[in-house]
C-alpha cells in the first residue's frame, strides 16, 4: 500500500517503468524511499553519455544470484566502506533488463 502511495506521488515520466521489484525512482520522490525498498545508485561504465540513475529495489531481489554478483562488482569498484547509497557499477538499461528477465523466470 505505501507503494501505491508513493508511485501516484511520482508518477514522473522516469518512474514510467515499475513493477512489485524495481521501479525507477523520479527526480521527485521527497527522498523518501517506500518501505520493503533499497535505493541503489547505478553506474554507468562511462559510455553513450551514461549518468548516474536511482533505483528502487526490493529486498527480495537482494537473495538472487545476478544481485549477488553485482554487489560483488560494487564492492571490489567501491568497497565495503561506500558513504550513502550504495552505487553499482552496472548501467540503467543493463539492469532493467536484468530485474525483467529475473522477474518473468520468477513468473513462470
């Protein structure tokens, strides 16, 4: 329900794409992250003009293994020790992908 609450709050056209696992956080969203949520940063390698983008992510995609294997990559680019929130070094359209494969196999 408090994601209900907080998507009609952002319905910006960067939290177009959303689903019960990742959603896009606007670049309005009061900084208030919905509850069952993790923020990550995404960062892209450099390319295509690549920026930084916000995610939302819920704690249950932390236990699978591309997540895992992401966190690995942060923590040998950024260490255990990163300041906020905690930033990926995988870019907005990779890790969309990702979240929608991962979520049609949890379908099936």
């Amino acid at each position: 329900m408090a994601l209900a609450a907080w998507r009609s709050k952002n319905s910006t056209a960067e939290a177009a794409v959303q689903s019960r696992y990742f959603v896009l956080a606007g670049a309005v969203d009061g900084g208030r992250t919905p509850k069952g949520y993790v923020p990550i940063v995404l960062v892209g390698d450099g390319d295509e003009g690549c920026a930084e983008e916000r995610v939302l992510v819920h704690v249950a995609m932390l236990k699978e293994p591309c997540m895992e294997g992401l966190l690995e990559m942060a923590a040998e680019q950024f260490g255990y020790g990163q300041q906020g929130v905690l930033r990926i070094p995988c870019d907005a359209r990779q890790f969309h992908q990702m979240m929608v494969s991962v979520h049609g196999k949890s379908r099936s």
